[in-house]
C-alpha cells in the first residue's frame, strides 16, 4: 500500500487556492483587529469523533503559508482515532494560526472522511480476495487528495484520468456500434502497456467483452447471481470490476461472489466528512 502524499506542489497549490478564497483582498479582518500581531499560543487538532486521518500534510502546509513552523504530528494519516484524541499539536503566532484554522480544518475533516468511508467498506470484505477501489467522482482539482485519502483508509485507486487507462463505457459501445469494434479500436491506437477495461451491464455481453481481449471487465449493477455465473465463466482470464449499489451493506455479498474489484464512487463524492476541531490550550 503506497502511502507517500501527493507532491508538495499539488498540496502547496490546493492550499494556496484555499486561503486565496477565504482571505478576499482584505485578509482576516476578525483576527487582525483584535489579536496583537506579536501573540504567541499554542493549539490541538482534536478528534471529534472516530475515524481514519489523512490530511495531516495539508494542515501542515496551511499553517505553515501563515507563518506557523511548530506542527507536531500526534496521529499520522491512516492512523484510526477516537473522540477527543489529540491529531496535531500547533505552536506560533496566534494570528497565523487562526487565519489557517478553517483551511485546515476543511481538507482535515473532508479526506479523513474519505478515508473513514472507505476503511468502513474495506473492513467489510475482510476474509474476501475483492479489492475497494475508487472512481473518478472526485471533487473537481481534489482528485490527486482523495484518492490518497482512499489509500490512507486502506482502498486503492482506479485510473486517475482520461489519460491512463482505456475504459469503454456504454455510450462508447453505442456511438462504435459494438463491444469488439471498440476494444479493436482502442487496442490499435493504443500502446502495449496501457489496460483496456469494458463495462458491461448484463451477461449477454461477457462473451463479446471476453473474445475480444479485454483486460479488465466491469460489471455493472449486475446482482450478485449475476456476478457469481460471470466469474465462473472468465474463469479468471479477466480482472472483473464489480460496481453499482456498493454500500456497507451489500459489499460483503459483493465480494463474496469472486470479483477482483469492487468500485465505489461514494468514498470520494458523499462520504461524510469527519468532524475535527481546534482547541486553544
């Protein structure tokens, strides 16, 4: 499991877009007026309630933008925490570190929220060989944050973009006029290390997907019967991708019917945040 965060310039870059929306160009006028600019304070990110934490890196960086060197790391991204542990401890300028405060607080709660999901549904298919992957609905310029979110929480990610893997969804299939015509397509456009996945919606079409080469097969909304016959039939000749209807509910049945995948869209785009907060001691 790849745990490294996501570059320095991509966290510096989504911070920087942060402050620069909550500071106008009039700045924090609350904190200015009343706060002496020479006030020094110490201050605790503290759980509100359980979860899985990531983010540590783009709290860091907010506090850090405003001028607050001293961020002690009490729980590290993927660590699981309870109500009232301590996540960070902040020492400096007690202007800086209100200014960042929400900033902070903000990328803090949100991606711990993602990993929290997903540790939920990786906990879930424990005992399983299915794999909890995310999609691409991600927050529009968070995606990079929140797929590293899903890793924090013990998932692992799908394709980053357009860009690095072919995916054939339905409406491709539509506008080429069929399975095979699109995986031949793509396979003659494309180089030999990229994967070609297809995404199907019934059985009917396993056998095009499958004679065709697909490397990767999706199984779209299918029930769990339905999923069953498909591994038994691939015969592991494909990886099949389960996604649809993927809850902490059903995911166990999921997994237990032999995919290699199962896809989850809510991990990034509804997971409940995570509700962090800041003490001043």
């Amino acid at each position: 499991m790849n745990l490294t965060s996501p570059p320095q310039h991509i966290i510096e870059a989504a911070i920087k877009q942060a402050l620069a929306e909550d500071l106008g160009d009039a700045g924090d006028i609350t904190t200015n007026a009343c706060i002496p600019h020479d006030a020094v304070t110490t201050a605790s990110i503290v759980a509100r309630k359980a979860g899985v934490i990531s983010g540590a890196p783009l709290a860091k960086s907010a506090f850090h933008l405003n001028g607050v060197d001293s961020f002690h790391v009490e729980k590290n991204d993927s660590e699981a925490v309870a109500p009232g542990d301590v996540i960070a401890t902040i020492e400096g300028p007690a202007r800086g570190i209100l200014t960042a405060e929400r900033v902070a607080l903000n990328f803090l709660g949100h991606l711990s929220g993602v990993a929290t999901a997903t540790s939920a549904l990786v906990k879930a298919v424990e005992g399983t060989n299915a794999k909890i992957v995310c999609t691409r609905k991600t927050t529009p310029g968070l995606r990079a944050l929140e797929k590293y979110a899903v890793r924090c929480g013990g998932g692992h990610n799908h394709r980053f973009g357009l860009y690095d893997a072919v995916m054939i969804k339905d409406n491709h299939i539509a506008a080429v006029g069929g399975i095979k015509k699109a995986i031949e397509a793509c396979r003659a456009a494309v180089g030999h290390m990229v994967k070609i996945e297809v995404e199907i919606d019934g059985l009917d079409q396993l056998d095009a997907a499958l004679s065709g080469g697909a490397d990767i097969i999706m199984l779209d909304n299918m029930a769990p019967d339905d999923m069953k016959k498909a591994v038994a039939e691939v015969k592991g000749r494909a990886v099949l991708e389960a996604s649809g209807n993927v809850t902490v509910q059903t995911v166990r049945a999921i997994a237990q019917t032999g995919v290699d995948i199962i896809s989850s869209g809510w991990i990034t785009h509804s997971a409940p945040g995570l509700d962090v907060g800041l003490d001043f001691h």
